[in-house]
C-alpha cells in the first residue's frame, strides 16, 4: 500500500517502526475483517498469529498487553503476574491514551510509550501479524522483533 493512500494515525505507526529498525511496512487486507479469525484468512495466517493490542489499567496507570487472539485476558489472573491489579481500560481513557482507534490499536506509535507486554503464545509462529493503528491496517513481524520494537516483556498469557 503506498503511503499517501494510508490514513493519517497507519502513517505515524509507519514512522515509529521504522525509526526501530523495523521495514516500517504496512498493508491492508484486500476484504474489510472484523475477527482476528478474519483478519488470519484474509493474511494467509493461522489465527493464533494474530496479535490484539489491549489497554488495561495496572492500579489506575494505563499499560498494553499484546495477546495472542485466541487467548483472553483473565484480570484476576494475569494481574498478580504484573503485581497489581488489572482492570480494563475504558474505551475512550484507550483512544485518548493510544491515539488510536480500538478496533485498530498498533502495538506502539502512541503519543507516549506505554508499558507493554507480550503473550510467550506468540512465539510458536515464524511470523505474526498486528493491526497498524487503523481498523483496515496491519502490519508483519515476529515475537523478537515485536519484543524488541515495543520494549515489550514477555507474558505467559492462558
């Protein structure tokens, strides 16, 4: 997809992997998805390869957890690993914080850096795919480079 034709908020997710190292590529898929299951067809990809970027607070601060699509976040669970409590962030407190559209939140480019971590499931793939700060855009990395470009730590995520 040439630049020019990207939206404005896929543009600044552009930049902000490029300037880490990364090819800075992103593509939307040839048909509109709503599911990461969607998205997977549409990509080529086994659903599991498919990333979700999810705001939480940890005690009342915002932080964003990359999980793989077919896991769900257990809050009571996942919360004591990052010794608070997590709760979900209110959708318009994610926009504000992100920048960026729920349905298409990237795993960085955001107005600040957030605290991030990574589901250990994605390593199982040779490549993995994570949406580009708009709903019909997305972008190819792997679990290394995807740890590496947003700071991330890993996250055993059931």
């Amino acid at each position: 997809m040439r630049r020019s034709s990207l939206p404005m908020v896929a543009c600044r997710v552009a930049d902000t992997l490029i300037a880490r190292g990364h090819h800075g590529v992103i593509v939307s898929p040839d048909t509109p998805t709503t599911t990461a299951v969607e998205a997977a067809r549409a990509l080529g990809a086994h659903p599991s390869a498919i990333t979700t970027a999810q705001l939480y607070l940890l005690d009342n601060d915002p932080v964003l957890l990359l999980v793989a699509a077919h896991h769900q976040v257990d809050p009571h669970r996942t919360g004591p690993l990052l010794d608070g409590q997590l709760t979900r962030c209110p959708p318009a407190l994610a926009e504000r914080v992100t920048g960026q559209p729920l349905t298409g939140t990237a795993p960085l480019g955001h107005p600040t850096n957030l605290p991030t971590w990574v589901d250990t499931a994605l390593a199982a793939h040779r490549e993995i795919w994570a949406a580009g700060g708009h709903p019909s855009t997305v972008f190819r990395t792997t679990y290394r480079e995807l740890i590496r470009i947003t700071a991330g730590l890993p996250l055993d995520i059931e």
